[in-house]
C-alpha cells in the first residue's frame, strides 16, 4: 500500500524561504561552520538547485535546499545540504545518508544523460563535496 503524506511543517517553509536569500545563507555558514573552506566559496555566485528527495517509506522527509556555491580560483563545486527538523529524530544521521546517496545518484544520472550514452559511467575525476547541515 502506498502512502503518500504532505510536506506539513510550517517551519520548513520560513526556513526555506529565510535561507533562500545568499547573505543569510552566507552569514549561516560563516557564523556557525569555522572551517576554512567556507573562506574559499564564491557566495556571489550561489545558486539553489531545485531538488526534492521524498521517501515513500518515511513521513514527510524532504531536502529542503541545496546550494551550488563556486570555490575561488577553482572550478570546483560545493554542494551545501539543508536540512530542516523541529524535533529529535535518533535516526537522522540514516536520513542525511540517505539524502547524500540520492543527491550523488541524481548527480550521476544527470552526468550521464548529458553524455547521451546512459550505460557509460560519467567522465568524472571525482564528485563534488556535499556538506549536510541539520537545522534544529
């Protein structure tokens, strides 16, 4: 039996639209990530990709932002995941494994439409950098 449940968190609509905006989500990152790659991105040039990620199997889950976001001097991306969650899931690490594993499928199935030759694998030296971050 297949159950399909509404994405029903209000709070997950005004996060999403607060970080949609790049100087917020610049100052998230910078505020709250002291890493030093977060010095070498290009926020200028950030960009939200409109992706998705529900699992039939599990209530309501969703990725609700990714930023594409150029390092400097590189041309490398980042992908930035958001993740919004109002209450304690003890498996949550198990749902951000599972968000990173459909974004890099989704990636690679995109790689390989654009080469026009499905069954090929992408002329990829690596894949990029894709950092969750769990919002409570």
């Amino acid at each position: 039996m297949e159950r399909t449940m509404p994405i029903h968190n209000i709070h997950d609509s005004g996060y999403k639209k607060l970080f949609s905006n790049r100087t917020i989500f610049r100052q998230l990152l910078e505020t709250f990530v002291n890493e030093p790659w977060v010095k070498a991105l290009d926020f200028s040039q950030a960009e939200t990709l409109d992706k998705s990620f529900i699992a039939d199997h599990y209530k309501a889950t969703e990725s609700d932002l990714i930023y594409k976001v150029k390092v400097q001097g590189g041309e490398a991306y980042i992908y930035l995941l958001l993740e919004f969650q109002s209450s304690v899931d003890r498996f949550m690490a198990v749902r951000v494994a599972y968000y990173t594993l459909s974004f890099y499928m989704d990636y690679i199935a995109n790689m390989r439409s654009a080469t026009g030759k499905p069954a090929d694998i992408p002329p990829l030296e690596k894949l990029p950098a894709l950092f969750p971050i769990v919002v409570y």
